[in-house]
C-alpha cells in the first residue's frame, strides 16, 4: 500500500527509494540541478539543510516540491478486448493467466473506462487528457490522416519526459502521421510520436486492417527499397491492381464488409497501396515485433526510469495470430488472439522479473474500447463464441456507447506497492495524464489535459480512495453518440437518427430513437429500461451536465 503522507516522501527523500533529487540529474526536474553545483563540503552540507527545510516545507504546503515517486510505468493497451474477455474477469472459455496475474499482485477495477467505443479517440484522449470530441480528426483515422496530435500539445509522454522519464511508443498508433498533407511513406514521418514526447517509436502505423502493411521506426519506414517506392491512396492505382473484390477466391481470410481493397498477405484490406514489398510485415509476425522491440527498450534503459506505452493489436481485426497460438481456444482466430496477448503480457512482465524491475515498475492494462465479433472479415468469431461473453455482463461493444463499449479490463501493479484488491471506483485511461503527472511531480498545463482527473489514490489502491464521479463518453470522434455516466446513472445521447449502436444492441431498425435515455446502472446493469419519465429530475439535471461539459470545453478544474 502506498502511503502519500508526509513522512512517506520524507522517507524517501532522506533514503534515496525513488528519490528524484537524489538521481542522476536526468530524473530531476530543473531546479534541482544545483545539486551538482557545490564545491566544498561546507557549501554541500549548508545546501544540504537548506534544501531538506525547503523541501520539509514543499511538501507540506504545496504536496510536492521535487518528484518523490518515479517508478518505471508499463502502460499495455488491448484492442478491442472487452471486459469478460479475460477469465479474471469471468472469462471460462479460455485462460489468461499473465493478465490473472496482473490481477492477483494489483488492483483490478470493475468500473474501469476508455473515454470512447472506438480506436482513434480513446488513443487520443488517453495521450492528451482530453476529450477526443474537443478535438478535430479525432474519428477513426484513415491510411493517409496527417498528425493528430499536433507538436506542443502536452501529452503523457511529454510529462515523463519532463519528469526526466525515456519515453517509447512500441506497437499500434492509429493517430496519424505528417503535416497537413499526411504522410510522406517514402520520406521523413514527422510530425508524429517523436514531436509529442516520445524518444522512440515502433509502429503499426495506422491499423491491421488499413494499409500499409509496413513498420514505422522513428520517422522512417524500415527496408524502404528507394527503388519500389511506397504509395498510399484513396483509389484502386490501376484497372488491374488486384483487391479483395476482383481476386476474392484466392484469400486466406474472407471479408465480410468494407475490407475489400489491396489485398497482403491473403486478405484484403480498407484502402489501396503498391510498392514497399521488401518494408512489409507478416501479420503472423506482429506479437513477437512488439515484444522484440519492448524488451529491447526495457533492457537498454533498465537503470533509469523508462515509460513503455506497449500498444497491442490484439485483438483488432484481421485477426491473424502467429501460428503456435492458432488452434489454442475453441473460439477461433479470436480467442486465440487473445491468448497472444496474454502471452505478451507475460512476457513484459518476465522481462520485469528478469531485470530484477517488478518492485519498481507501475503496469497499467486497459482497452482502447469494447468488443465486436465481425467487423468486416469472416472469421467465424461470432460462430463459435458459444458460452463466451466478450462484453461480460453488459450490453454493447465496439461502436457503442452502452457499458460494453468503453467499461473494460483495467488492471494496475506495482508489485510490493500496490495491495491486492477489487476496486469499484471509477477510473479511465484519460486520467493518465494527471494520475501520472501527480506521481512524478509534475504540473499540468492550463490549457492541456483539459478532462484528466488525478485519480491516482484509486489506481495505487489507497484505502479510502475515490475516483471519478462522473466519465463522458462517445462513439467516434466528434460527432455521433454519447453518454454521461455520473455514479449510478448514466445518460444515453443520440444526436442521429438512426445509432447504429441502438440498432443493433436493441433491434430498433423500425423504431423511433430518441435524443436522450437514462438508465440507472444499480438497478438496471444492462441499460434495457429507460427510467426517464419517472426520473425527470435527473434526466433534465445530467442533460444540462452533459451540455455544460461538452460546450465549456474543459472539465478538469
């Protein structure tokens, strides 16, 4: 358990456990660099009780004065992975034991959030802390979408590198590359990850199931052959060029709707491209890259604090996993994607272990969004799913702003810190930018983090602790669905008329949608009786909130 009093940072400071102003300057924040001023032991010493005053001070009266915690921090992001697609959730139909781990030595949440039902604007929200809704291509990002978090927007890389923290973004970005224009493939890839706070990168560029089928490595493409030049675009390239329509009997894995394009590696894809042949990768392939390049970054930089954003695939469409998981679950490619990605979060964690950094390192596990069985390929998940309920017991998933879609696995360790418990205290991987800035003594910007909340007592498990109170929620992007969730009730928002959410989840083709539902989630978990009329009150009272939130254009205080 951690404790945040003041003599638990004095502590620290007077031992050197986690103590930035006793570090290597690189994880001090500037004012501290004096340390490594003095000259004489007369001077050294005089500093010595200065500085120990002015912290005694600091840290009554402000919380902190120099950051006392700097742990190394293992945030893994799932894809796609809904709440009871893990057993220690209640998953039966299949085992994960490295994330049952995760959950045995940590916290595991059941009101644990992504602040969106889809890709792009939960990545975005959880870099920024802000609402993805606020701001613009904040949808699912297309092949060629330029940046979409601009260079200067704070984000959480930025803040640890602030806290003096190496920074890397390994696996699926989904956020856009390039200027205005969009990428440039064949050229420098900037800006990008690099121009938000992270040192390095390896990426999925978009996502599995949008071309290019090609790994980004900083700024560049690696194996780039300058003399196949890769193209990327809207439209079929040629009369000939072969797509998942035209050369339909010779895919592995056929589609279903929309993944209908260039074709790699036997499946067909969402956009065209040519060129890059000796650049791509096998989708077999993904897991172990990610892996590869995660512990490379953990082992070269095992001796000062590192933040490692492992961005999964698993478990996004074109489900493909590497061939020694194919056939491990009864559930298809599905379930065994998501035995792949316990498999790699068992080997973060043995990396850990190796490199004696469990008791050192913070792990956040989270999802960018609910579950979805076809979402374009035929892959026969929603065939055999049988007794499995990706969703766990809520109603919804993928594209939905029903609990389904955004209330997820959320899982925090910090092995020998953290005690073991279950916590229903509503946090989401928007509040990573002030929970981690509070930790490692930072400051967030006025104008940044605009919706993180610090709501790090809840995440270390802190007895008495409390989360949120209330989460926004939406669809995709800045436009569609959204919900407001404060305590137990929770607004339903349409601002279309025909949600394909409620289409689906209820069978509404034929009915009039209306604007606005309520649901009280202790009585009705499933969000099936709408209680409006006998909660007018409340429905008019979270209405408002909602609108205030959305056009106040802040809610952090």
């Amino acid at each position: 358990m951690i404790s945040f009093g003041t003599a638990s940072r004095l502590s620290d400071f007077s031992t050197g456990s986690h103590a930035a102003c006793v570090r290597p300057l690189r994880s001090c924040p500037g004012h501290c660099k004096v340390a490594a001023t003095f000259s004489t032991p007369v001077q050294k010493a005089s500093a010595v009780i200065r500085f120990s005053h002015l912290a005694t001070l600091s840290l009554l009266f402000a919380g902190s004065f120099c950051s006392a915690e700097t742990p190394n921090i293992v945030l893994i992001m799932a894809d796609d992975l809904g709440y009871g697609d893990v057993s220690c959730y209640g998953a039966t139909e299949l085992s994960t034991p490295n994330i049952d781990r995760l959950a045995a030595e940590g916290v595991r949440f059941t009101s644990g959030y992504c602040s969106a039902s889809t890709c792009t604007p939960t990545r975005y929200s959880m870099l920024t802390g802000t609402y993805a809704f606020r701001g613009e291509r904040t949808g699912i990002a297309p092949p060629n979408s330029p940046a979409i978090i601009q260079p200067g927007t704070e984000t959480v890389a930025s803040l640890l590198k602030g806290a003096g923290y190496q920074t890397a973004v390994i696996g699926k970005w989904h956020l856009g590359l390039g200027g205005p224009n969009g990428p440039d493939w064949n050229g420098d890839l900037k800006p990008g990850p690099l121009e938000i706070g992270f040192d390095t990168c390896f990426l999925l560029p978009t996502t599995n199931d949008r071309v290019p089928q090609v790994y980004v490595h900083d700024h560049r493409v690696p194996n780039l052959d300058p003399a196949d030049p890769l193209w990327v675009g809207k439209k079929k390239p040629s009369p000939d060029h072969p797509t998942g329509i035209t050369h339909r009997d010779t895919l592995k894995m056929d589609w279903s709707h929309g993944h209908n394009s260039t074709i790699h590696n036997g499946i067909s894809r969402i956009g065209f491209y040519t060129g890059g042949k000796a650049a791509r990768f096998r989708d077999e392939d993904l897991a172990d890259k990610w892996v590869e390049k995660s512990v490379e970054f953990m082992e070269e930089n095992k001796d000062r604090p590192f933040f490692l954003f492992f961005s999964s695939h698993d478990v996004h469409v074109p489900r493909i996993p590497h061939e020694r998981f194919q056939g491990k679950t009864k559930l298809g490619f599905r379930g065994d994607s998501v035995v792949q990605l316990d498999w790699c979060v068992g080997e973060l964690m043995k990396t850990l272990d190796r490199l004696k950094l469990s008791e050192k390192t913070l792990v956040v596990f989270c999802s960018d969004n609910g579950p979805v069985m076809d979402d374009g390929y035929k892959d026969f998940a929603l065939e055999k799913l049988g007794k499995h309920r990706a969703g766990g017991p809520w109603t919804g998933g993928k594209y939905s702003v029903y609990e389904g879609g955004t209330r997820t696995p959320f899982i925090t360790r910090w092995k020998g810190r953290i005690k073991p418990a279950v916590s229903e205290e509503m946090v989401c991987t928007i509040d990573m930018c002030a929970s981690l800035a509070k930790l490692t003594g930072q400051s967030l910007p006025d104008d940044g983090c605009l919706d993180s909340f610090d709501v790090l007592d809840a995440l270390m498990g802190v007895d008495g602790a409390t989360g949120r109170d209330h989460l926004v929620q939406q669809n995709n992007g800045n436009n569609g669905t959204w919900a407001l969730r404060h305590k137990e009730w929770k607004l339903h928002r349409y601002d279309r008329k025909t949600a394909r959410n409620v289409v689906v989840e209820q069978k509404l083709a034929n009915t009039k949608v209306p604007q606005y539902q309520l649901f009280n989630l202790t009585d009705d978990p499933k969000e099936v009786r709408d209680s409006s009329k006998e909660n007018p009150e409340i429905a008019i009272r979270l209405q408002r909130q909602l609108k205030h939130i959305i056009e106040s254009g802040r809610s952090r205080k």
